[in-house]
C-alpha cells in the first residue's frame, strides 16, 4: 500500500509540472501570434487621401511612437519564439527553479518593452482620435479612418500579447519562489 502512495505522491508533480509546461506553451505561442500579428499590421497601416484638395499621407513610419511599437513587438515576437524554444528544453531537462527564475526575468523584460510601445501607441492613437486642443493638434482620423482602425487593431492585438506575458511572469515568479538558498 505504501508503494501505491509514494507512487502518487512522485507522479503529483510530474503532473503539475506537464500542466505548467503545457500552458506556459500554449500562452508562448499565442504571444507570439499576437505580437507577429501585430507587427505586420502596423506595419502594413498606410492610407491616402485628399481633404480639400490637400493630399494626406498616413503611415506608421510618420510617428516615432509608431515606429518604437513596431520595433517592440518586432522584439517581442522574436523573444516569444525564442522562449518557446527553451521552454520547450528545459522543460522536458528539469524541474529546476534556477530555470525558472531566469525565465521570469526573460518574461518580465518583454512585458515592459510590449507595455511600453502599447503605452506609446495608445497616446498618439488618441491624440490622433480625439486631437489636442490647447496645441492645436486636430483630430485626424475623421480623415484615415481606415489608417485608424489598423492601429486600433493592432495595439489591441498587443495588449493581448501584454496579458499573456504578464500571466507568463506570474507563473514564472510563483515557480522561482521553490529556489531553495
């Protein structure tokens, strides 16, 4: 009978363990759809049109703040795949919680670019929806309404990617916690 018990008792965190593994996966993937989603949409957000015979040109690569998304979520996906793949390593090596902790660090650095450049695009995105009026800043979206609902789309899509890094630095923060000094 005791055979049975510390059989059940080893096989508890081997199953948590696969349970773990299998959802940092699935949340690693879908970071990485959602910041590859992300960035390919914004940088495929362009539109022109004529407002009073005046041709406008919008384009993510015309705001500063919409390049450094592009470039976080370029960063972002890259890191995601890459986390993928060692994730994938040790996860099947070890239940180390020195692995953990570095993953933790790795997940907490691409929140905080992810959230920067979401941060970046969500306040340009709303001057350019609702304008500055103590600038003189007009709303231009009434205008490249298409150009707007692309951004709109693809910051979503980010935030989406931020949730999931932050659920990810959670889960990696609560395994790093086992590291015995």
């Amino acid at each position: 009978m005791e055979t049975i018990g510390a059989k059940n008792m080893q096989n508890q965190p081997l199953k948590s363990h696969k349970c773990l593994l299998a959802t940092q996966i699935l949340f690693r993937i879908l970071a990485t759809a959602f910041t590859l989603a992300a960035t390919l949409i914004i940088l495929s957000s362009k539109q022109i049109v004529s407002v009073f015979g005046i041709e406008m040109d919008a384009r993510y690569s015309y705001s500063s703040a919409f390049k450094f998304f592009a470039l976080s979520n370029i960063i972002g996906c890259c890191f995601s795949v890459l986390s993928l793949i060692i994730a994938s390593v040790l996860g099947h090596k070890s239940l180390d919680p020195n692995n953990y902790f570095y993953m933790f660090l790795h997940d907490l650095i691409v929140l905080a670019l992810l959230l920067a450049g979401c941060a970046a695009a969500t306040a340009i995105g709303y001057v350019g929806k609702y304008g500055e009026n103590h600038s003189g800043w007009m709303p231009i979206c009434d205008h490249v309404s298409k150009f707007c609902h692309k951004v709109t789309t693809s910051v979503m899509l980010s935030y989406f990617a931020v949730i999931l890094y932050l659920f990810l630095t959670i889960i990696s923060a609560n395994q790093s916690r086992k590291i015995q000094v």
